[in-house]
C-alpha cells in the first residue's frame, strides 16, 4: 500500500509564533517519514480568530504578519489566513474540514463539481500539494500533548468534535520525553476507539520555549534572540507589541 500523502496543520493563537511552532512541523515530518506509511508534503500555519478572546492575545493582522516573517526560510510551511478572516471564532473541527474540502476541490475539481477552484479561497496551500498528481491528500492536526489532554477536560470539546477531529483527520502529538500521552488515550473511550490515527512523536531535544514566556520576557525588556526568529523580534519592537521596550537583537 503506497504512502499517504500528508498536510500537517497546526492551530493557535501563534502569539507570537516561536522557533518551537516551527520546529514542531520538522519533528513531525521526520518522524512519519521513519515510519514509512505517510509522506508530508506539505504544512499549514493557521492562526485562531480575534474572536477566541485569549487574555494578551495580539489582533489577527499582527500575529499573521509575524508568522509570515517567521516562515519566509521555509519552502514547505505555508500561513492560513483563512480562520482569521471569519467573522468569528471557528471549531478546531470546521478548519480542518474547510482545508480538507478545498485541497480535494483543488486536486479533484470534477469530484467535487467543481469547474475552476477560486484562487483567492486556496492561495494558502503549499507548492508540492499543488504539483501533486495522486488520488488524495489528508489534512492532519499537528499539536502538542497539552492540546491532546485537552480533550479530557469537561466541557471544552464535544465528544461529535472529537470524533470528527481524530477519526476523519487524524492527530500527530508532539510529546516530550517525560509524559504518558498513551496512558491518556487509554483512558479515553473516543481516543482508544481512533487510536490508530493518532501517532505520537516524541521530542527527545528538551526545549521549553513557550509564546507565554517569550511574552514575559518582551514585557521586562529581556533578549529573546534564539528564541523566536530574529525577523519577528524586528517587527515585535518596530509596533511595540507585548510590552516591548527598547529590546536589543
């Protein structure tokens, strides 16, 4: 059976985006291709709508502008513009689902009864996706184990959500080498009835970096270099976003 053809899409608010956000789609790359069975040919950056109302969340254009900074380096990452371009907050699930829908429509536009695809509506997908000739390329959630342990937590996720997510797309969790993320799915029902979409990669390279501690340290005038690329600290300090004072690359 031929490999499956992979985009790994990763939400957030990307507030703002670190080397590690980044790294974690070179992780996940390596990893599924060691395994053999899925080949990523593509990766997606989508930025969550103003409307999540995260506490010290930048507005939309901001976090877009700095991510698209971040990946100027990258030939196989591209931004998503469209869950901020909502007029709300959308579900995990519904963007999954419009990135889905749009590379089937894109690759098989007589499928989907479609005569041309709008270029504004998938201006987002990557260049290998568009160069691809195969069947069918599968949109799956990259994150990280905090996100999947979310999915215990009462009241944040719809079990019909979950299912959507895990069992038509897929997960590939970021873990580090100290958690149990498969004792968590083991005591989920809905997670241990798809576990076969979920595969779990650890991250043997300890790296603690975290957007909420890039944001206190730009808050107390501290180097972040290293941390977050050099471009998105210039563009940081030019709009003085987060607190930033007099900060020096």
């Amino acid at each position: 059976m031929p490999p499956i053809k992979v985009i790994l899409l990763a939400c957030g608010s990307f507030n703002p985006p670190t080397n590690m956000h980044l790294r974690m789609f070179e992780i996940a790359r390596d990893h599924l291709h060691r395994l053999g069975n899925h080949v990523v040919i593509g990766g997606l950056i989508s930025p969550v709508h103003d409307g999540y109302g995260k506490k010290d969340l930048e507005g939309a254009t901001h976090r877009m502008n700095m991510v698209r900074l971040a990946l100027q380096h990258s030939e196989w990452i591209k931004l998503s513009d469209w869950e901020c371009k909502q007029e709300t907050w959308s579900r995990t699930k519904q963007v999954l689902q419009y990135h889905q829908n749009h590379v089937n429509a894109l690759l098989h536009p007589a499928k989907n009864n479609l005569d041309k695809v709008n270029e504004d509506d998938v201006h987002w997908v990557p260049d290998d996706v568009r160069n691809y000739c195969g069947d069918s390329v599968q949109i799956k959630l990259l994150c990280g184990a905090d996100l999947l342990e979310s999915f215990g937590t009462p009241g944040l996720w719809s079990d019909d959500d979950i299912e959507a997510i895990v069992g038509q797309h897929g997960l590939v969790v970021i873990t580090r080498s100290n958690t149990n993320p498969n004792e968590f799915i083991y005591n989920s029902d809905v997670l241990t009835k798809y576990m076969s979409n979920i595969t779990i990669v650890t991250e043997w390279i300890q790296n603690e970096v975290s957007s909420t501690k890039i944001r206190r340290a730009l808050r107390r005038s501290e180097s972040v270099k290293y941390l977050i690329p050099d471009r998105v600290i210039d563009y940081i300090h030019k709009h003085n976003l987060y607190g930033s004072k007099n900060m020096h690359l």
